[in-house]
C-alpha cells in the first residue's frame, strides 16, 4: 500500500506580510517552511546535493526579489514550488551530460514525510529508475505521488492542464512498473510529452 504524504499547511498570513515588508526574520521562517518539500523535488529532479543547494539558493532569491510582487492568485507554496520546478529545468537544460546518480542520498535532501518507496525492497532500484524518466514526468511523479498534490495544483506548478499531469503520471508509472519489474521495453523514454486538455 502506498503511504500519501499530508500536505503541508501555508505560512501564516502575518508571516508572508512581514515578509513581504522585508522583515529578514521572517522571510527565514517563510524558508524554513517550505525548505523540505522544495529540497525534495530539485533532489529528485537533479540527483546531485551539490546542484540541489544551488538550484535552492537560486530560487530563495528569485523568491525574495519578487515576493513583493507575489499577487497571491495562487497559493504560496504553488508558486515557490512552481519558481524551484523552472529553477532545476533550466539547469537540466544547460547540462551537457547526465550526471550519474550518488550511491548514498544525503539525509538532509530526503523528504521529511515517509516516502513511498520505503516499502519496496530495493530504494536504490526505486530511485534509478526514477531519475532516468523525464524530467517532466519525474516532476509529476514527486509532486502528486510524493507530495500528495492533486492534478490541478500540480498542473498550476507546471504550467499544464491537469490532463497533461494524468497523462505523464501515467506514462511515467508505465515505465516505471515496467522497468522495476525487468521488463525488456527500455526505460529511455521520449522527452516529447503529447499535450491532453484537462
């Protein structure tokens, strides 16, 4: 049985007013918050700590420089979650290379909440065959199977129509299965995801 994680509560409203005021303080408690499950999503789109750190401090300051322009149309956490996905794609797009994955996950980098992958026998399987989806399909797959997100917010993060999110959820557990279970298909899969209407 897959465990759900409980999504998290938002800032609270006088936090994000101070910190939208420039009160340092609390612009810290507004990372502090948030910090685990945006840590959890560059981990899983990069595999590299070292990458995961620099993608986070480049979106804690796109995060402050725009954050008194932040018009509240969405929730916070859709839009510092959908800064941290255009963060890492952008360094996924100016990488050369795949960069192999590390052996060990730093503890620091993982998720807070249990992860589903805690029951299979082999996490490390679990989390190669994950990181050799797309990275757009990687995305979903944290973001509604870890995250607990539902396809609308997940599509608000990514900028797609929840359709587009059932569709790459699907294609990407597809695979997945298909790769954890032996299967002779090849886990390479076309970046060119078909655009569904929701």
């Amino acid at each position: 049985m897959t465990k759900r994680v409980v999504q998290q509560a938002e800032l609270a409203p006088a936090v994000l007013a101070a910190a939208r005021s420039g009160d340092q303080q609390a612009f810290a408690a507004l990372v502090e918050h948030y910090d685990p499950r945006l840590r959890a999503l560059a981990y899983h789109l990069l595999a590299d700590p070292h990458e995961t750190d620099d993608a986070l401090q480049d979106t804690y300051v796109k995060v402050y420089k725009g954050l008194q322009g932040f018009a509240g149309d969405a929730a916070l956490s859709t839009w510092l979650t959908r800064i941290t996905y255009t963060t890492c794609m952008d360094l996924l797009r100016r990488r050369s290379h795949v960069v192999p994955l590390p052996d060990l996950e730093p503890e620091h980098s993982l998720p807070q909440a249990p992860d589903p992958t805690d029951d299979l026998s082999s996490r490390s399987t679990v989390r190669n065959a994950l990181c050799r989806l797309p990275p757009e399909q990687r995305a979903v797959v944290v973001l509604v199977g870890v995250q607990g997100l539902d396809y609308r917010q997940a599509g608000e993060i990514l900028g797609v129509p929840s359709g587009t999110v059932a569709s790459r959820l699907s294609s990407a557990r597809k695979t997945l299965r298909n790769s954890l279970r032996g299967g002779d298909e090849p886990l390479v899969v076309t970046d060119r995801i078909e655009e569904v209407s929701s």
